[in-house]
C-alpha cells in the first residue's frame, strides 16, 4: 500500500492576493483558440520539429497555442505553459500520466459548448512519481491535473443532470417513465436512486431506447430488467418520487481501469491563483482512497472564486470524496450528479468556506469505505453504546473514533453534505442513499486545518454564525437524514456538546419508503438534533423514519 503523508503548505495565501471573480470571468470568456492554434499533429507546431511520440514528456510553451488534432500515444507527462485546446471536428482521447496546468486547457467554452467525445485518461505505469514545483508541498503528487496559477476551461453540452420518476418502477421492470429526459441518448448509463431503507438498493442501467409518453415525460426501455422497486409517487402532499440521474457526460476525466483495483484514482487539483469553470463533464475513477488532498476535484486555498463552478456534471466510481472546497469562497456547485463514492461527498473542509452556492445537486450511494461497512459513530452519544466493553469508557471511544479505515475518523459516519460553516447557501439538494448521513452540520469553533491559529480562524466563528440559507433540501434513504452534532475538534475526533446559536432551516423533506424487500436495517431518517440550544424549523416534513 502506498504510503502518504499529511500535505504541507509552506504559505497560506490571503484571499485578497488571489486573483479575483472579475478575473476568472474574464478569462473563462475569452475566445476559443481552437481556429486560430496550431496542430498538434504538425511538426512546425514543436521547437524540435517533432511530433510527441509515445511515452515523451511534453511542454506546451509560454508563448504557445495549440489544437489537439489527433488522438496522440500516451505520454509520460503534459506541462501546459501556454494553451491546449480540443478540436471540436472528431473524437479525441489524451492518455498521460499528469497533466500540469500554469497556462490554460480548455476543451469548449461557456459560449460554445464541445460537443464530440473527448476524454483524458490519467495513467500510473511510472509509479512514486513525484511533479516537482507544487508550491511548497512535501507530499509526492501524480496522477493528477495540477493548476498552478492556470485556467481550466471544461465546457460539455449536457445540461440535463437528473430527474424524477413519474410512476413506481417495480422490480422485475424493463422500462421506467420519467419526468423529463431531454437531452439524453440510447446508450447513456443512468442510476435510479434507493427509495428503501437499503441505500445499496441505487441500480444502474444502459438507456437502451427513449421515447416520449402521453404524460408528457418520457418512456425509458433499459438494457436490463430492475433488481428493486423504485417509488414514483407523491404521497399525502410529500414528493417521495425517486431521482435518476445521468452518469454519461461527452467530456470524461477518468483514470485507467487499474485505479478498481488500487483505489489509486486521479485528481484535479487547483491551487492558489487557479481558476477552473467546468460544465458537464464525467469524472470516473477519480480520487486516491485514503490520501489527503487528491480528491476528484478541488479547489484548494483559492480564496475568492467568484464566477467559478461546477455544474451539470457526473461523478461516479470515486474512491476520496465528490467535489472539495477549501479555503474557497463564492464557488457555485449546482446540477450535479453523484453516484458510488467513498467519503464525505460535498466537503467544506475547515470552517473558514463562505458564501459559496450548493444548488440542486444529487447524492446517490455515499459509502464510508470501497469495500468495507461503516464503523459508525452516530448510533449515540459517543461512549453510551460501549457493548460489552461497558467498564472501559475511553478503549470505546478511542476504538470509535480511530478511523484507522478513513480518511478522516468522520468518515466512519460518512455523508452526502458535510457543513462546517453556516454561512453557504444549500438550495434544492438530494442526499439519496448514503451509508450513514445525509446532511451533517459538523461546526468547530473556529475554522481548523490549514486556518488553524490564522488570524481567519480567530475572527470566524462557524458555531455562532447563522445560516446564510438552507431550502428545499431532500433526504431519504440514509441511516440518518440530518445530522446537528457530533462537531469535529482539532485532533478531528468529535465532541460531544455543539453549543449552537440560532440557526434556521426551511423545507427539508427526510423520507424513507417502505417496500416489501426482504432485509431492513434500523435507520434514523429525522432530524438528530442532540445537544443544540436553540432552533426554528420551518417546513419540515418528516415522513416514514424507522424510529
């Protein structure tokens, strides 16, 4: 097993030295290169007058702009000084071990979106590689796309993320109907969402033809019958219709297919100065189980990201998070699709994350390890539950908390949604189906991690802050819909007393649906409020919860 240390940055950037939202807009809408660049596939095109070939290490200079014409053979790296841009008349693959971004990599704009296939696919046949010049890191980075100080534009033309049933899709179907599928083709991969208490009942299935109904949604044959019943109804003025999402996106970033059997994925990284604008891309394979900071995408210590996003996007077969946003602020993450992941999915990771935007994304099947089960820490208050070990408080509480599988001990508890700081906007999210909780409000007392003792951290206060806005928020299928408590101190282990100020939320559904499958686990899909001091709910429903 690869051994991994904690990532050190030698300097904490502040935000107002990072490049601005006016900046970043500026640079996503430049004009597209791709008619103007040179070909890859030209010799002129190089210093040297050659073509790469396969295994090189490749250098896109300062001054230079170049069009991905062909498919080239795989590389042993790509340093982007200048831009790389995708032609838009063919299919195009790149496969290469990283990619380090200083200039700009851009496959469509927010203008023009691309619209034939194009992937990138991040190998490890050079293993312990280490890109050297990670700004002050001591921790060995590969399989990646590191920006530093560079521009990702990634611009796919898929909109359409997720949908809703329309009827109950019984078990033994060959066929679902759905709200809306506009936009989506025979041959897409799709995952219905767990509407049982069994979160592992998500399936996914091949569209294998799509049509429309008199209902005005649509008819989707699959390529195989369903394992499980699906809810589609609204019952008693409560929307427990299951979501379905779409996986297939014509832009992919995926690493090799020997990432299933290491859990050693690739990672997008961005890093101070950086600024990424990506819409409707796939990411498969992504992320390194068990290492810090090697997440599928993340914004790291960016600052202010004003006019920076997300969206419209699938993230599935991850093995270390979903999307991660620290140190960032102002990012907006919306319409995006989930699927198959292990840890804390959408991650605010040290209490300082503000005025972000998290809006109508879809968490389906959130799983604490690639293969093992959760070791849960949430059944009570930490050291009620000892089993047999009833005289020796602190071996349970050390056993419950090691997270010696985990990245983090939290993780042992994963969730959909992990909130370190109230002052985010949650608009319309789903938690469909993980292993343990949907949404966790986890709040320190002062942001942690890299804040640690900064001048930030002293003036934040995540437990006294109050809630910039939580609405129409959805959870089912989790062990718990909604968890206020357990908050995280500075050896990330839990307290056990949260000493919160007001805090409001409005409309959050947590459901369950009962269907005769044969096994069910006891869940808590209500609210766990434990040791808050003061609340106002407004709208809430709560609606089929085990206990």
């Amino acid at each position: 097993m690869r051994k991994h240390t904690h990532l050190i940055l030698s300097l904490l950037v502040p935000a107002f030295l990072v490049l601005g939202g006016y900046a970043a807009l500026e640079a996503q809408q430049r004009t597209s290169s791709t008619t103007s660049g040179k070909r890859w596939s030209d010799p002129a095109t190089w210093p040297d007058k050659k073509v790469p070939a396969k295994d090189d290490l490749v250098t896109v200079g300062r001054d230079m702009d170049v069009v991905l014409d062909v498919t080239p053979p795989a590389l042993h790296g790509l340093t982007i000084n200048g831009k790389l841009s995708f032609a838009d008349n063919k299919d195009l693959g790149l496969t290469t071990e990283w990619i380090m971004v200083h200039g700009e990599l851009e496959i469509g704009t927010e203008a023009k979106p691309h619209k034939r296939n194009a992937t990138i696919t991040l190998t490890d046949n050079v293993k312990g590689e280490d890109i050297s010049g990670v700004g002050g890191t001591t921790d060995r980075v590969d399989r990646g796309i590191m920006l530093m100080g560079g521009t990702l534009n990634l611009h796919g033309d898929r909109t359409n993320s997720w949908t809703k049933l329309s009827s109950t899709a019984n078990a033994g179907a060959t066929s679902i109907q759905v709200v809306n599928a506009a936009g989506w083709r025979v041959g897409d991969e799709i995952v219905l969402a767990s509407t049982d208490f069994d979160p592992r009942q998500a399936e996914r299935r091949n569209i294998a033809a799509i049509s429309s109904n008199t209902s005005g949604g649509n008819t989707i044959r699959l390529d195989r019958k369903l394992d499980y019943m699906h809810f589609g109804k609204i019952t008693f003025g409560v929307d427990e219709r299951g979501e379905v999402g779409l996986l297939t996106r014509n832009i992919k970033l995926q690493a090799s297919a020997d990432a299933e059997q290491s859990f050693y994925g690739g990672h997008v990284m961005a890093m101070a100065g950086s600024r990424m604008f990506v819409e409707g891309v796939e990411f498969n394979r992504m992320g390194q189980n068990m290492t810090l900071a090697r997440y599928p995408i993340h914004w790291h210590l960016i600052g202010d990201a004003q006019g920076q996003y997300i969206k419209n996007s699938a993230l599935h077969d991850t093995y270390n998070r979903c999307v991660t946003v620290h140190g960032t602020n102002f990012l907006r993450v919306e319409n995006n699709v989930t699927y198959n992941t292990v840890g804390h999915c959408f991650f605010l990771e040290d209490g300082a994350e503000h005025g972000n935007q998290f809006v109508h994304n879809l968490a389906i099947q959130v799983k604490c390890h690639t293969s093992r089960a959760c070791v849960p820490t949430n059944l009570a208050a930490n050291g009620e539950n000892m089993g047999s070990n009833s005289l020796n408080r602190a071996t349970y509480r050390a056993d419950s908390m090691s997270g010696k599988d985990t990245l983090l001990p939290s993780d042992n508890t994963v969730t959909a949604y992990w909130i370190t700081n109230p002052d985010n906007a949650f608009i319309d999210n789903v938690a469909a189906g993980s292993d343990e909780n949907g949404f966790w409000w986890s709040l320190p007392e002062h942001p942690q991690g890299k804040f640690e003792g900064t001048e930030i951290s002293k003036a934040t206060w995540p437990r006294r802050t109050r809630m910039a806005e939580f609405r129409g928020n959805v959870a089912h299928s989790n062990y718990d819909g909604f968890m206020l408590d357990r908050n995280i101190n500075l050896e990330s282990i839990f307290g056990k007393y949260t000493g919160l100020a007001l805090m409001y939320f409005a409309l959050l559904t947590v459901f369950s649906v009962v269907t005769p499958a044969p096994v069910y686990n006891s869940q808590e899909s209500a609210p766990d409020p434990r040791c808050l001091l003061s609340w106002k709910f407004t709208n809430v429903v709560l609606t089929t919860s085990w206990r």
